[in-house]
C-alpha cells in the first residue's frame, strides 16, 4: 500500500481562498413533499452547466494514523479534460474519456492507462462521466437511467434501486434545501468493501452549485481511508489550457 500511496492519491482524486463570486451554500427552507419522479427532476435541473473550470485543490488523505495535506491547481473542461498540477509540475495527471494518465517527478514514473484500476479499486465500473460526476457533485449514475424508488429521512430525501445490482448496492442522499446530491454509497457486503462520498458544503460560483468541501471514506476489512477534498477560488469559463506532456526517460507504471 506505502508503494501506491502517490497512485492512490491520484486516483480517488479523480474518482476531490475564498472568491467574491462563490459563497458557501447553507441549507434553508426545505421540500420533503416531492414524489420519486419529482425529485428527481429537481436533482437533474441542478446540474452546473459550465465549459471549464478552474480552482486550487486542497487535498487531505489520512491512511493507517498518517496524515497528507497537498495543495493543486485543478483544471476541467467539462466533459472531456479532467487535469491536476502539483507546484512546480512535480506531479501532473490528466484524465480524458479515452484513458486516465500521469507521471511524478519524485520518483521519476508515469502512468497511462484505461480505467481498470479505478474499477477495481472501488468496485464498481468506472469511466470519465462517473469521475467528473463525482468531483462536480453529481450521483455517480444518472438517475433516469434507471427505476428508482424514494423516501425520506433525517431531513434528507434517500434515493435507491427498486431492484439492486447484483455485485454491490447503492444509495444517494438528496439535499432538501437544493436538490443536489449529499452523499453518494456503493457497498459490496461480502467484500466487506464500502464506498462513501459526502458533499460536506456547496459553493454557488456564477449561478452554479459546486462542491466546497468533499469528504470520501473508502472501507475495506479493517482498512479505511478518508480522503478531503476542498475548492477554493473556483471560476468558470475562462480560457484555460491543460499541457500534459511525460517527460523522457521515466519508466512506466505497470498495475
């Protein structure tokens, strides 16, 4: 595990400074009434509609009693460039509907590949779509995709599978307040493998919801790993590049 931890950081990232446009989301007046079909109406009417995005990464992992807090530019261009630059390009990645790639100047290694790792290690089938839903506050499948069935809970809606998957289970937790989604949960229970992602607080940024704070537990056995994510000095559309280029003479990572 001490050998992946840079990999690791990397790949639960893209499975997470104030700015006078953004302000902290707070929940205020509150819907329980709504049918299944509804709510999720509501949910889809909510989804950020930009061309990029751009913001700085807090990135905070705790593993095993350690601690480690790095800080990132992060880039995107909506559905088709996810992309991260340590300072001084120490580590860059970036992440295309076609392949997931990176490399670390620290120890001189790179990486390109599909989305295989990231399936394995979450469990679950993952491609560009289900990443960039997760980092933009999005349920990790589309909610009219399938038959789902509602109810409510502790002040929040709970949304999940009339009929479950056959290899793991899902559920999502719907705001009341704004209809995004408050935490998503995939759980494998004979793997005893358990996946949670919490959307701790939203930022409205030019009219968008957005994440502010993210928080992911992933549970394996005895083994868990917390993963925080926060965005600051989010701005919309600009006109932003994402350079990616591996450098000579790094050896590749193979998984």
């Amino acid at each position: 595990m001490k050998r992946y931890t840079p990999l690791l950081i990397t790949a639960i990232t893209f499975l997470v400074f104030n700015c006078k446009s953004a302000k902290t989301i707070s929940g205020k007046d509150v819907n329980l009434n709504l049918s299944t079909k509804q709510l999720i109406k509501a949910n889809a009417n909510q989804v950020a509609n930009f061309k990029t995005l751009q913001s700085k990464l807090k990135i905070t992992l705790n593993q095993g009693g350690k601690q480690q807090s790095h800080v990132v530019t992060f880039r995107a261009k909506k559905d088709e460039i996810l992309w991260i630059s340590a300072t001084f390009s120490v580590i860059r990645a970036k992440v295309t509907p076609e392949k997931v790639s990176f490399y670390n100047k620290l120890d001189n290694t790179y990486f390109e590949g599909n989305y295989k790792y990231l399936s394995d290690l979450l469990g679950t089938d993952l491609d560009f779509q289900k990443v960039q839903n997760l980092l933009i506050g999005e349920t990790l499948f589309n909610l009219k995709d399938g038959a789902y069935k509602s109810s409510v809970d502790n002040q929040s809606y709970v949304v999940e599978p009339k009929k479950n998957r056959e290899l793991f289970n899902i559920l999502f937790l719907i705001d009341p307040s704004h209809f995004k989604v408050k935490s998503q949960q995939i759980s494998q229970l004979e793997e005893l493998r358990r996946l949670e992602i919490g959307y701790v607080a939203y930022q409205e940024v030019d009219g968008q919801l957005l994440p502010e704070r993210i928080k992911v537990n992933a549970i394996e056995a005895n083994k868990e790993l917390v993963l925080n994510l926060e965005f600051k000095g989010v701005t919309l559309n600009d006109n932003l590049r994402f350079p990616f280029k591996i450098p000579s003479g790094f050896d590749e990572i193979k998984l």
